[in-house]
C-alpha cells in the first residue's frame, strides 16, 4: 500500500511538472473545391472549406517529442482524389520546428485511416500508441466477408503489425486514460471502430486534439456531425465535442482535424506551422 501511494504521488508530481508547447503543421493542402455540406452534416453546400493535412506535435520539457497522427506517404493513392499540392513528407515537415525523426518519441494515433497513420514507419524511435477496439478491428474483422474497410490501407496494417512484433504499440484500454504525464485520451466519437483523441495538459492551459473526431470547425461550432460516412455513431459525435467543450477552459483550444482555418488561429511559427497558444 505504501509503495502505491509513493508511485502515485511520484507519477503525479511529474504530470504537474511537465509543460508541454504543442503545434500544428502542415504537410498538404488540398486544392479540390470542397464545401462545409461535403464535411459537416447539414452543413451549407454553397460555402467553402478549405483542407489541409497536418500532424500536430507536442514537445515536453520531459524531453518527449510526441506526434498525433503521422500523415501519409506521397506515392498514397487515395490521396489523389484531394489534388494535393504543396506536399511535404511529414517527417521533413517537423524540421520546420527544430525536432528531427529520431526525435520523436511516441506517435498517439487517433484512428487507422491511410492519412493519418501511413508515415508511422518515418519515426524510428516512436512507440506507437492506439485503441485496442481499433486496433483488433483494424488489423483484423475490417477485413472480413463483412468488414468495413473504407480508408484502410493494407500496407498500414502489415506497418503496424510488423511494429506490434518489434514491441513497439502499446495498446490503450479504453476511454480517459492518461497514457503520458498531463496527456489524456479519450473515446466517443467513433470517426473509426474507436477512434481516439488527445487532451494535452500544457501547463498553462488544456488543448484538445481531436483529428477527425472533429473535421472542420463548423461541425464544432454547430455540433454538426460528420457527413454521413464520417463516423459509426452521428449522435456520439455530437456528445464527444460537447463533453471536448466541458474539459477545456475556452473552445479555440479544440483543433480540428483538416481546416485550415487553423493557422490563421493561432501564431505562426514558420509557413504552415503554427503553435497552439
């Protein structure tokens, strides 16, 4: 009982203080004429939206140089229906503030689809951090007679299944689970089979990273689901960003997964990197 209580405490005093800056970069931006309707459910098929692909990174006072999500491979062939320009692979992308790919410590994955998990073997040193509803799915009933696969990549799941081997995933057991010093994951949205995202504790204030459990910030703003394909569960999309709002002390510190609205939010740090302040 009272090693429990010195670990605890141990565990504790190091959350409090670890302060972390987090940012958003950029690695693509998509020219296809996109509206809100084609992201957000009921959304206005006249107004625009502009996509961008990014990574966001989290570096730790710890010395940990986290990323969510890892982006994609340029050779990716769903990416073509985007017309991509202005694409950077993702670990030449992080140059940009100063941290390299070995770097990188750990990769927390929000969900499996090809943007967003294809650049996991670019970071040699990261342990990889998933659902394990998501990741049994992934690997395995996706596949089957009666699976869904749709934005699953079969090179993805021979990646992560070569780095479950090498024992480089650690599998997450489920919702509000504080996997790193003052960094908590948390599920509901079901963008995938169990989908995750990230609240990181900065030590100044919360920010929430949602990736696609929140595509565009009109979908926030209006508690819009995801157009239909976009999650399993419109409803539990909704509830996700209400409770994302509850545990934040100001919603600009949620960050969506693809507008590019983003980095007109936030200080620019260098082209297409901004830092979440």
């Amino acid at each position: 009982m009272l090693i429990a209580l010195v670990m605890l405490f141990c565990t504790n005093a190091y959350s409090q203080n670890t302060d972390y800056k987090v940012y958003a970069i950029k690695f693509a931006d998509s020219t296809y004429p996109f509206t809100i309707g084609d992201w957000a459910d009921g959304g206005p098929k006249t107004e625009s939206v502009e996509i961008d692909f990014m990574v966001w990174l989290i570096k730790g006072s710890n010395g940990k140089g986290i990323l969510v999500d890892a982006g994609f491979l340029g050779d990716t062939k769903d990416a073509a229906d985007f017309k991509l320009a202005g694409y950077i692979r993702p670990d030449s992308a992080i140059l940009k503030v100063g941290v390299k790919p070995e770097d990188i410590t750990d990769i927390i994955l929000s969900h499996p689809h090809w943007d967003h998990m294809g650049g996991i073997g670019l970071f040699p040193n990261a342990q990889i951090w998933m659902q394990r509803d998501d990741f049994e799915y992934f690997v395995g009933k996706a596949w089957q007679k009666d699976g869904n696969k749709g934005g699953f990549a079969k090179r993805d799941v021979q990646q992560i299944v070569d780095l479950n081997l090498k024992g480089k995933v650690t599998l997450v057991e489920g919702d509000d689970k504080q996997i790193l010093p003052g960094i908590t994951v948390y599920t509901g949205s079901k963008h995938t089979f169990d989908s995750q995202y990230v609240l990181v504790n900065t030590g100044k204030n919360k920010v929430i990273l949602a990736s696609d459990n929140i595509w565009v910030y009109y979908s926030l703003e209006h508690l819009a689901p995801a157009s239909p394909g976009g999650t399993l569960d419109p409803a539990g999309y909704v509830r996700a960003m209400q409770r994302m709002k509850s545990l934040v002390s100001d919603p600009k510190f949620i960050i969506p997964g693809h507008d590019s609205a983003v980095f007109g939010k936030f200080p620019a740090v260098s082209e297409g990197v901004v830092e979440i302040k």
